[in-house]
C-alpha cells in the first residue's frame, strides 16, 4: 500500500509551480502513477518494476501529460519523490 510520507507544502517547502511529495510503497505494494500536468518521480531508495523497465536509485520517471503508468515495488519497497508541474497560466 502507498502512502505519502511527507508533503513538502504541508512542512513549509514550497516551489511555485510545483507539487512535490515523496511516497513510499512497502515491499510489493503499487501505485499508479497518473498525470493531468508534467510528473516526475525520482527513485530515492530501493527498487520496483514498471511496464517500462525495472526502476533502480536515481532513477527518473518522467510523464507527459495524459499518461498513466503503474508501479510495483520491489522485496525491499520503494520511496518515491514525486513532482508534479501546475498547469501553466491560461491552461485548464
């Protein structure tokens, strides 16, 4: 099961233009990842699969707008940075 660890804007980090939190995913446990903006997800530790590839530290995950991506963490589980752009003036 994912569950978010820490929202930056919630501790008083705060990126205009830019969502970040970081999840972590026990071992097995999955996410899907969902962007309605540009997202990144950056591997902080440990190891998981995605129909893309395997996912391995600093490593980077970067969905367009649209996309949809599922992630599963590895035996060790997962912590994920994510990032998430916040729709541009003008943009719905």
């Amino acid at each position: 099961m994912a569950r978010v660890v820490q929202d930056m804007a919630a501790n008083g980090l705060s990126v205009p233009g830019l969502s970040v939190r970081i999840v972590e995913l026990g071992p097995g446990g999955g996410l899907e990842l969902s962007a309605e903006d540009e997202t990144m997800a950056y591997v902080v530790e440990g190891r998981g699969e995605t129909r893309l590839g395997t996912l391995a530290p600093e490593g980077l995950l970067w969905l367009d707008p649209g996309d949809t991506l599922a992630v599963e963490a590895g035996p060790g589980g997962l912590r994920l940075l994510i990032g998430r752009a916040a729709p541009r003036a003008g943009q719905t």
